[in-house]
C-alpha cells in the first residue's frame, strides 16, 4: 500500500494568487489515496472557490469552525488531532505569524495548534514580504518548534517582478509530504539507503563514450519508493532528463570510476545498498584529449580495460544488506544466483536485458540469498519498485540489526 493511502492530510489554503495551484496537489493526494480535508481562509475564498476544491477531494471544504460535520462543537480540534500531516500551501506572511504568535481564532490556527502531527508550510508572497525581518524571524520560531518550511521558489512572480517568492513546484511539496509521513510511520525510517541508478558513459575522447541503453528509471523509482517507507536516501546515478525524487540526496556521476567511489563513500555509513546501475564493465585505456577524427580511416581500434567490482568490494560487508540487478540475455536465474553467491548479496533482481533497458515497464523476478524465487508480472517501474522494497522490507528484519528508535 502506498504511503499515502488512507492519510488523513489536512491542507491548508491561504490567500494568495498561488492559491489555484495547489488544486492541483489536492487532486494527487486525493488520486492516491489520502483523505483530504481542505481548510480555506476567507481570503483564500478570494482567489480560488470552494467547490473546486471539494470534486478534486471528494470531500466538503471546511472554513467555519462552529459549522463542522459530524463532530459538532469539537470539531475544531478533533481535526488537527486526527490528521496524520497537516500542509499549508500557499501559506502566506499573515498566516505564518499567525503560527507563530500561537492564535487559533478560525479553523486552521487552531487545528495547527491542537496537533501533534507535521506541519509543512509551503510560503508564496510578494519578493518583500518574504525577504522582510518580521516574516524571517517567524520562519525561524516555526522551524525550532519543529514546523518544516520549505523554500519558495525563485523566478517571476504574478506582478512585474523577480526574485524568491513563487510557491515551489507541486511534485517538490507532493515529495516533502512523502518524505514527512515516511520518516514518521515507514517501515525503513531511520535506515540509510544508497540507491545506483543509470549506465555510466566511459569516454572515449571529449565527445564520444562506451555506454548502454539504460534510462535510469528503475533506480530513480527505487529511490522514491525507498524515501516513501522513511529512509534517508542517498542517490548516486549519471544525470539523466529524469528529475531526481523529492527529499533525496543526488550524487551525480559520469563514469564507473567516479560511481565507484561514491558508492563506498556513501555505503560507510548506510544499512542498505541498492545497486540498480548499468556500470559499465569495461573502459578505454586512454581517453583522447582532442575529437578523433575519421580522416579516411577504415577502422578505429580501442583498447579496453576492466573497471572495479563495485559489489564485489563490499561483499564482506555482512553490516550491509545488498541488493544487486542482473540484466541477462540467456539463463536468467542460474546467471543471478551465481552473481548473487560470487557477490555476497541478500537479493538480486533478474530481468531479460534487451526488453528492459530504456522501457518504461519491466518483467524481473526477484531472487533471495534465502534460495526462494518471486516472479513479478510485467509492469511499469514504479509498481515493479514499490514490490521489490515490499519484499525487501518483509526480510530485513532476519538481516539487519535491531530497529532503530523511532524518528519523528
């Protein structure tokens, strides 16, 4: 089940011209399954109406709190109490000094005051009102007493103006939401995870490179999928057009020699290593300095030679649990069980290479130190991801140490 189904989301809409965006986030919850209840102040009703808002949720906006549904007069705090996150997007100056200042004079101070749960405020105002004394000092307040504010976004704003100010992205608060209930109620909150996404690019001379076909797409969904169930997620991978995930550490790398010390620099004090990357096996001896040209040349002759074993070198990591990939063309699973003994690994994920690399879906079956075997059906990444971390998680308990304490 996905992080978000079933939560209880509280989102708050403030009065801004940014107001209208965040229809959008509370159509995503919604499609995901959270329960949305959207808090409107008066001045937000200014901007966006009611009733988009309630069939993107399915739900009725709540802006009165002496006319409250089923709770009756209670109702007021019963909604911060209940909520497992409560998000205030766009949450403009007077609103978080309200915050601040510890007023619950209308519906939303007053369930950010009556819950436990995480508050994520989500600023957009004018470049001034951000960028002033009064605003940066409640930021501060909010953020010691363990409010998360995000960084608005830098760019034009919507009067004729530029600078820091503008609501972020709807997938950068959408990841943050992920990221806070995760690390509140995930199965792998407190684990450090090391996710390796992509093919490497060995260079040949300033233009040219030895690579594979890889996207990228598997790692980056693992990495997610991992940051949903509340790990601290480090992500080593080449760039690629994708858009890393939201509340994850990227590492950018270029070839298998830069990925291989990152990958042991990140590992020295990670729980779990994810080791999706199509490293490429083999490099040039010497990369030209200069483009090589044709110039008549009926052949072009390269000497190649063998780059580290990445798993290899941790394979006497028993601290470790490894998670290896095998994209084979022929005897799928006798070649992953052999590479899964040889590198000491507690899983490996098998697939069919050539149907595999640069799709957007994947058929693989999933291959336990334990010798049990778990075929998945053909389906998109994300889906595949989400049931490799499911299996994974199910067994880390027999493998790892004692759970961590909670964070919150």
């Amino acid at each position: 089940m996905g992080i978000l189904q079933q939560k209880h989301i509280v989102l708050g809409v403030c009065g801004s011209i940014a107001a209208y965006k965040v229809a959008e986030l509370a159509r995503n919850l919604a499609l995901e399954g959270a329960l949305v209840d959207v808090v409107m102040t008066e001045a937000a009703q200014r901007f966006v109406g009611a009733a988009t808002f309630q069939a993107l949720t399915g739900r009725p906006v709540l802006n009165d709190m002496w006319d409250l549904p089923e709770d009756g007069v209670v109702g007021h705090v019963s909604l911060g109490t209940a909520a497992d996150i409560i998000v205030v997007a766009p949450a403009t100056a007077h609103t978080l000094a309200r915050f601040a200042a510890g007023f619950c004079d209308d519906l939303l101070t007053t369930a950010v005051l009556a819950t436990r749960a995480p508050v994520l405020c989500v600023p957009a105002m004018n470049v001034q009102m951000y960028a002033a004394a009064a605003t940066q000092e409640n930021i501060a307040t909010l953020r010691r007493r363990g409010f998360v504010v995000l960084e608005p976004a830098e760019g034009r704003m919507a009067e004729p103006m530029v600078g820091k100010g503008r609501l972020p992205e709807i997938a950068t608060i959408e990841g943050e939401i992920r990221v806070l209930l995760g690390r509140r109620n995930g199965p792998l909150r407190g684990r450090r995870v090391v996710v390796t996404a992509g093919g490497t690019h060995e260079p040949i001379d300033p233009v040219r490179f030895v690579g594979n076909r890889s996207s990228g797409r598997m790692g980056y969904a693992l990495a997610a999928a991992a940051r949903d169930r509340g790990a601290e997620v480090t992500l080593i991978a080449r760039p690629t057009l994708l858009v890393p995930p939201a509340g994850v550490t990227m590492v950018p790398v270029e070839t298998a020699l830069q990925m291989h010390e990152a990958v042991l620099q990140a590992c020295e004090q990670a729980d779990i290593l994810i080791m999706n990357a199509a490293v490429a096996d083999f490099r040039p001896v010497e990369a030209a300095t200069q483009k090589i040209k044709k110039d008549g040349k009926e052949e072009l002759m390269l000497r190649l030679v063998s780059n580290p074993d990445i798993l290899g070198d941790l394979s006497q990591r028993r601290d470790l649990y490894k998670v290896g990939f095998a994209a084979e063309t022929e005897d799928l699973l006798a070649n992953a069980q052999s590479k899964l003994s040889r590198k000491g690994l507690d899983m490996i994920v098998v697939n069919e290479a050539v149907a595999t690399i640069g799709q957007d879906d994947i058929q693989a079956t999933i291959v336990e130190a334990s010798g049990s075997v778990l075929p998945l059906p053909r389906q998109p990444k994300q889906q595949a991801a989400e049931s490799l971390l499911d299996a994974m998680v199910h067994h880390l308990n027999e493998t790892l140490d004692a759970e961590p304490e909670t964070s919150q």
